[in-house]
C-alpha cells in the first residue's frame, strides 16, 4: 500500500467508490469459531431428542391412565364387598333361627302349571 492511502485509513477517511478506492470495512470479520447461533446439523439433534423425550411421556402418560381407571374398579369393588361383609355382620343368627339376609344363594321356584 503506498503512504498515503496508509495515512487516510489510519485517520478514519475512507476513499469514496468513485474514486475507485479502496473502502475499510465497517465491523470486523469474526472468525468462524466466534460466530454464535445453531447449525442445522445441531438444530435437528436438538429436534430429535425433544421428540424422544416427547414420546416417551406420551407413553407414560397412557400408561398412569389405565392404571388409575384400573384402581377406581379395584376401589368400587371393594367398596361394594364391604358393604356385604358389614351386611351379613350385622345379621341375627342363632341356633334355632337365622335372619332372612342369611339366605343368600337359597331361592324358591314356583311352578306354574297351565291346565287344558
């Protein structure tokens, strides 16, 4: 470069385009390792991770709903044998009468005959 383009640039004067000069930039061109922001390589990794993490709480999500649909018929059935425990513990029995509530299984058929 000769001495007096030297100068103007030292100086903060740039030569105009139409002088066909020479014009500094205005910022300094970083190197490749100080850029910041993401590749599209990290970016779908990134993506694919997400995905994976995604899914498998989708899975667990449907798993923890079958099982508590399963414990609400475990505790609606055992709420309804208690209560026939608790039916048959408060019933008379004796040894020459029972209550009526201790006749469970037992039934009565009638027989209807049609005459001609």
């Amino acid at each position: 470069m000769n001495q007096t383009l030297t100068a103007k640039i030292n100086r903060g004067s740039a030569l105009s385009p139409s002088s066909g000069g020479w014009i500094p930039p205005t910022e300094e061109r970083s190197s490749i390792t100080e850029q910041s922001g993401f590749t599209l390589l990290e970016a779908v990794i990134a993506l694919l991770i997400m995905l994976i993490v995604a899914l498998g709480s989708a899975s667990l999500f449907s798993f923890s709903i079958y099982n508590n649909s399963g414990g609400t018929d475990r505790a609606t059935s055992l709420a309804i044998a208690q209560q026939a425990l608790e039916r048959l513990r408060s019933a008379q029995f004796n040894s020459t009468t029972t209550d009526a509530v201790l006749n469970g299984g037992t039934t009565r058929q009638r027989t209807l005959r049609v005459l001609r």
